[in-house]
C-alpha cells in the first residue's frame, strides 16, 4: 500500500529522492504516448495505464508523487472518482485532470476533490511542462515546511528547556496547564532567563502549533513603525507606503503572537492594542474597515508590571488583560544546581560545528561556573560557554579558558575581607591559600585552580609565592610585579 512513511522524514527534494514519479492514466494511446515521451525528457521517472483498475494497482504498488489523469476513462471510470481513491492512499499525491470536454462545473468538481490543476485538450507542451513543474514544486515546499515545523516542536518542546531545581519544575507544571489553553500567558524574568523560549514551547505545544509563531520586540521599534507593524496599513497611509501591508496581528491568524518586553511599548499604543485585543479586531492605517483576528497572546517583561502601572507607565487594563496566567522565570543565581547541567548541554551544543568531541569542563572550571553571579543569566552562561569551547587549546576546558570577569567574582566571594583590593590583589591571595591548603604541592595547586602547571609556574614567580606551603619563610607583603 502506498502509505506515507511513519520513520524520520527528512526535507523531501528531487535531488535528494532521485527522480520525481509521474503515473500518467490516459486511454487515448496516442495522447499517453506524447504526454509519457514529453514528461520523460524532462528527467521524470513515469508509469501509464490506460484504464482506472490498472492505473489503482500501479499507484499500490509504487510511490507516486503526481498523477495525470483524464476526466473521462473508456471503459467506464472517472479521473476524479479514481483521483479520490488515490487520496485514501496518500493525500499528499497530487493530481492533474486533463479533458477535452471541459466545462466550468467540471473545472470546479476538479478543484474542490483536490486536483492542483485542470487543463484541457489540445495543449501546449509548454504549458503542461509549467504545470507539472509547479505542482511538484509546491508539493516539495508542502513536506519541507511539515518537516521544519516538526523540527520546531522537536526543538522547543518542554524537554528542551535544561533544568532539574524545584522552581524549573513549577514552571514545567504551569507551561502543561496552560498550553491546553488558549489563555494569554505573561512570562516574567530577568534578561536572559529564557522567556522567549518558554514562549515557544508553549506554542509548539498548543492547538495552534501549526500555525504561526510571530515574535515581536516593543522596545526594539519605535512608536509609529510598531503601530504599522502590528496593525498594518494601506497603500498611501504615509510616506513610502507604496502598497498595502498586512499587520502582525493578522498575519499571526489561528497562531500565536509573543509580545517580547512589552513592558517597553508607549502608553498611547497601550491603548490601541487593548481595544484591538477586546474587539479582536484592528484598524490598518490609513483604513476605516476592520480587520478580524484570531490570535493568542503571550507577553514577556523583564519589569514589574504591577508597579509601572501604579506609576502611571503602563495601562492597568492592559495588564489585566495579558495578565490570565503568569509564569516567572527564576534568575541563574537562584538555581546553581542546574548550572553543570547547563553548561554541559551548551558545551554539547558548540563542539560539534568545531569538529571537537567529548569535550568537559575541568574541576576548577565548572568551581568557576558555579561561583559566579550570572547578571545576564542562561544567555550569558551560553555566550561564555561558547567562547571557551573556541579557545580551549584541549578537549578539557580549563578556568582560564573562561572569561576574566568570572574569576573576578568567584575570588572576591570566596575571600569577602578581601574588599577593596585590586584584581591582581585578589588572585595572588586566593593562589596563596590553595597553595597553603595543599601544603605547596603544584601540580594539585593548578588542578584545584583549573589552569595549565605552566601558568600556575609563571604567576608563582610572578606574585613571590614559591615558598607558600612549604613551611619556608616568605616574604610578608611582597611587590606585584606587573607583566
């Protein structure tokens, strides 16, 4: 049976499937020859029948990508009765009805059981080539857009998002609830904790997962281009509007739109979304008809919403209404346990496109991962992970791989007294008490810092410390010398 496969597809093209298959059912033998030897110069694989019975079983028996059949077989028979048997089988076959009886009730009989085209007797080669290269055309688009779209919720399912901490497992509960649901979702969190992403899952999860996912960032546009943006406008609306634009809220119809910091768009467009929200409906420029929406609306802010509306920066209205559910996303500093987690996922992610394999962070790096604050949270950990993933010179990520900025934190919280000195300062004290707790053995010294035995020689010298934890005398404040 011609059965559409249930294994992992990939993007369908005719470079990557051989030849497109072309079953061309025609009782006329003359007419089946011209349209078989025509379609064949093209690089077509082809299969004919002449009748409706032979033509079932050859369509069993092989995959076919695109029929051309005639309305009216001898023998009894019909190219659309046999076109609708063939879309049991596979409703992605597409078909082409060829007649020399055409009639406008049989053109649209055609069209409504699903023909991609209708095309009568006698033709030109020209034409018929254009139409069978334009439906598999459309048919190959058809499949590579299932398939990203499949990709997309494989990508942003709730699995995707790292994390095992109690408060990434309340949202995990809430983003379930929720995504059954067609309620407006507020997301709320620090720069870089996620919101777009949780976002996303929450849509591929959704009825409306194969419709569209139309992000947008208020504070990243200015007033009147995110008011034509969202809205749309007509040809002539404003200068430079020289055809008409469909708005966002439209183009989002059945999906979902996300509403990125909307804590950052002006009040007076506030007010215009509101009412477009309510009535579900929205005004393009320079129009006095309404345009009709169906969208769900996910919002994101990294502000308190609550307080900007009491100070009079955001509409309190609004906020009721983007405000059903919310869902607030915990800061890194907050999860340090998911920190390891993260970063190995990321460094999983980057060492393939560098042609590196079964890379890990030292003990000293990931002490480094951990002990620092994270103010740009998951995003800043990826970008950090990135850059040491580049620089590594091994497959083992050492501490001084990482950014500086990261040491800085994690020797000042690891010695607070220290507060005041310079950075130099704080490294040469926090090298002086591993080396003192490792009683001025090396090699264990750099494996606790994290970095090559070569460095740790070259700041010892650097910073006086040969002596720390031999028991040997030292000297008691002894000069930096700078590189």
């Amino acid at each position: 049976m011609n059965n559409q496969d249930n294994g992992t597809e990939q993007v369908w093209t005719q470079a990557q499937s051989g030849p497109f298959r072309v079953l061309v059912v025609e009782d006329e033998e003359l007419m089946r020859a011209i349209i078989v030897q025509l379609l064949r110069r093209e690089g077509y694989e082809i299969f004919e029948a002449s009748a409706a019975d032979a033509a079932l079983q050859i369509f069993e028996r092989e995959k076919i990508d695109l029929a051309i059949l005639d309305l009216n077989l001898s023998g009894g028979g019909s190219g659309l009765d046999l076109l609708g048997k063939m879309h049991e089988l596979d409703p992605e076959v597409m078909g082409v009805i060829v007649t020399a009886y055409a009639s406008i009730e049989s053109a649209v009989e055609a069209l409504r059981q699903g023909a991609y085209d209708y095309i009568t007797k006698p033709f030109a080669n020209d034409h018929l080539k254009a139409v069978v290269r334009k439906a598999l055309e459309y048919k190959a688009a058809f499949r590579e857009n299932r398939f990203l779209r499949r990709e997309l919720r494989e990508k942003y399912r709730f699995e995707s998002i790292i994390g095992n901490c109690d408060a990434i497992d309340q949202v995990f509960r809430v983003m379930e609830k929720v995504a059954r649901t067609d309620s407006s979702v507020l997301i709320t969190g620090e720069s870089g904790t996620g919101k777009e992403l949780v976002a996303r899952a929450i849509h591929f999860s959704s009825e409306r997962a194969n419709k569209r996912f139309l992000p947008i960032n208020c504070g990243a546009l200015p007033e009147n281009l995110l008011e034509s943006e969202l809205f749309g406008y007509k040809r002539g609306a404003f200068t430079g509007a020289s055809q008409d634009k469909v708005g966002l809220l439209k183009a989002a119809d059945k999906g979902t739109i996300f509403f990125d910091e909307i804590g950052d768009m002006p009040l007076a467009l506030q007010v215009k979304l509101l009412r477009a929200l309510q009535e579900r409906e929205c005004y393009p420029l320079g129009s006095n008809e309404p345009v009709s929406f169906d969208v769900r609306v996910l919002c994101a802010t990294n502000k308190d919403l609550d307080k900007e509306s009491r100070e009079g920066r955001f509409r309190e209205e609004l906020l009721y209404r983007i405000n059903v559910i919310t869902i607030t996303l915990p800061a890194l500093r907050e999860r340090k346990d998911d920190i390891a987690l993260l970063a190995n996922h990321f460094l999983r992610k980057y060492e393939k496109p560098l042609g590196r394999s079964a890379m890990r962070f030292s003990k000293g790096a990931m002490r480094v991962l951990i002990g620092y604050g994270w103010p740009g949270n998951v995003r800043e950990l990826e970008n950090a992970v990135e850059r040491a993933a580049i620089l590594a010179e091994t497959d083992v990520i050492h501490a001084h791989d990482l950014p500086e900025k990261l040491h800085a934190t994690t020797i000042a919280s690891a010695a607070p007294e220290t507060t005041g000195m310079t950075l130099e300062e704080l490294e040469r004290e926090h090298m002086r008490r591993v080396l003192n707790e490792v009683a001025g053995d090396k090699v264990k010294a750099a494996q606790v810092l994290g970095i090559h035995l070569s460095t740790l020689y070259r700041k010892v010298q650097r910073y006086r410390l040969e002596n720390e934890g031999t028991g040997q005398p030292g000297v008691v404040k002894p000069a930096l010398q700078h590189a």
